[in-house]
C-alpha cells in the first residue's frame, strides 16, 4: 500500500498520522486521509481543495505535478511526503 507521510513541520499544530491507502492518485489517497483526519485538510489543501502554497508534495523522491489537480499516479509502494515548504532567508 501506498504511504502518505506527514513531515513533522505540521506537528506543531496537530499529531501527524503516517497513513496507509490503496488508492491509486494523490486526490484520492488525500480524500481518504482526509476523511478520517478532517482538521489535517485545512492545513494541506486551501478552500478550493487546491495545495496550499506552503506546502509541497513529493511522491517517489519527485514534486507533484500539478497542486491543483493533484492526479499524481500512485503505485503500491509509493511514498508520499506532506511537508511545509520552508522560505527565508
């Protein structure tokens, strides 16, 4: 099964759950997540159900294409990284 894998930035709002899906694109996988862990979504996905622009997704050591879309394919075994992308200087 696919992991998704919340990167610990967003533990200082919230526990971060590694969770497993069987899903098949990164919209579903998030959907399911998203479903059991509803607090999560706000700060992953803005009110259109867009990646919010602090945050970046890896599936497989590569970004995710398109974060508004989010139709990445996912295979059994792929890893999903959620984290905050860090600015500054």
């Amino acid at each position: 099964m696919a992991q998704l894998i919340f990167t610990q930035q967003l533990g200082r709002f919230m526990t971060v759950p590694q969770v497993e899906t069987r899903a098949d694109d990164l919209r579903s996988a998030l959907d399911a997540c998203f479903a059991v862990h509803t607090r999560l979504r706000g700060y992953v996905l803005d009110e259109q159900g867009h990646l919010r622009e602090n945050v970046v997704i890896f599936i497989d050591g590569q970004r995710a294409r398109d974060p508004r879309r989010l139709d990445d394919a996912l295979r059994p075994e792929s890893q999903v990284y959620i984290l905050q992308a860090l600015s500054g200087g």
